[in-house]
C-alpha cells in the first residue's frame, strides 16, 4: 500500500523582519543614547558599553557601524542639526540666497539661536565643546566634522554676495563670517549675554555696516 501523505503541522512562515528598518531603529536608539549619556555624565565618562546599554544593543552592534565613541557623537550631532532644520523648515547644509544678504544672514541666525537654546542640542553641544578644548583630537574632529563644514556655508553665501557686488571684492569671507558666527558663539559657550534674534540681527547690522559713522 501506498504511503499516506504526512499532514504538514509546521507553523507558516512568519514574515521576514525587515532588516533595515531594525538597523535604524538602532541607529535612533544609539543615537539618543549617546546624546542623553554626554550630557548627563560628560565626554569622559560616557562609553561605548554605557551607550549600547542605554540603547538596549550589544555593543558588538556600536562597532560594526562605527569605530569609536566619538564617531556615534559626531554622527549624532550631524543627524540632531538635520533633524532640527527640517523642524524649522529649514534644508539642512544650506544657507539661502534670495539675493538679500542680511536676510539670508538674520534668517540662518536666527535658527542658529533656536538650535543652540533646544535642550535636546543644548546639553550635550556644551558638555561635547568644553571636552573638545581639553582633547585635542576630539577638538579636531568637533571642528573639521561639525564646524567646519557649517563655516563653509558661510563662506559659500559671502562669495556669491561678492559675485553680486553686495560685498566689497577684497574682503576675506573666512575672516568676515567671524563677525556674527564668532560673538554668537561665545556668548553662548561663556554666558556673557543672552542670546535672540535682536542680538544676531544686530551682529548681521554691525558687520554689514560697520561701525563708522556713515
């Protein structure tokens, strides 16, 4: 007699995860943990474990996406700014040009204020610079990863306000956008004043303008 035919009990095949969106729902995970972590205990002592345990991952999984802590900072503070500028309607790595530079100026800057007073930035930005003066190679890679790609912006915007004639042909942007980005940066790293959109219009004013009696 012919063999019956065995009646599959297997369970059906469950869906297959979707891989990617796993990874960036790690990626979010690490990201905030590491942000939360400098800002609560300092550079120093934030480490790869504590922000793999914070972000409920093993640390082998920090690893395979980046080298050290410093690279998740970093990484994190790029995605915060993007994520930010969105919020505010903004697109992230531009400055606008609508032809009227201390509009386009006033307008970058005043973002730039609304960036540098979200709790979110704020704590850990602080606890990421003061750490960045005493760590050279993390002071480095602060600057040629995060501020140095931003400056350039500026320089990019100040060129074609040249091209345009609205800026004199001799001036030196590199130099120029020191006037305003410079005096927001300090107040805000050392407390000397309070930081608003009447204090950065006033800097785009100053720079612009000049000091001389016209």
């Amino acid at each position: 007699m012919p063999d019956k035919p065995v009646p599959d009990t297997s369970v059906p095949d469950k869906p297959v995860p979707d891989a990617t969106r796993r990874s960036e729902r790690s990626r979010r995970a690490i990201y905030a943990a590491a942000l939360a972590l400098v800002a609560e205990v300092g550079y120093p002592k934030t480490t790869v474990e504590a922000i793999a345990a914070r972000a409920g991952v093993g640390k082998q999984t920090i690893y395979r996406w980046w080298p050290a802590k410093a690279d998740v900072l970093l990484e994190a503070f790029l995605d915060l700014a993007e994520q930010s500028a969105r919020e505010l309607g903004q697109e992230p790595h531009t400055i606008p040009d609508s032809g009227d530079l201390a509009a386009d100026l006033r307008a970058v800057l005043r973002a730039t204020v609304d960036e540098l007073l979200d709790p979110r930035f704020e704590a850990p930005s602080r606890a990421l610079a003061a750490e960045g003066v005493v760590n050279e190679q993390l002071g480095r890679e602060f600057v040629a990863k995060l501020l140095e790609p931003q400056l350039q912006l500026y320089v990019d915007r100040l060129r074609s306000a040249q091209d345009a004639g609205a800026v004199r042909a001799d001036v030196d942007p590199r130099v120029a956008l020191e006037l305003f980005v410079s005096p927001l940066a300090q107040r805000w790293l050392q407390h000397t004043g309070p930081i608003s959109y009447a204090y950065t219009d006033t800097l785009v004013d100053y720079a612009l303008n000049g000091l001389a009696p016209r």
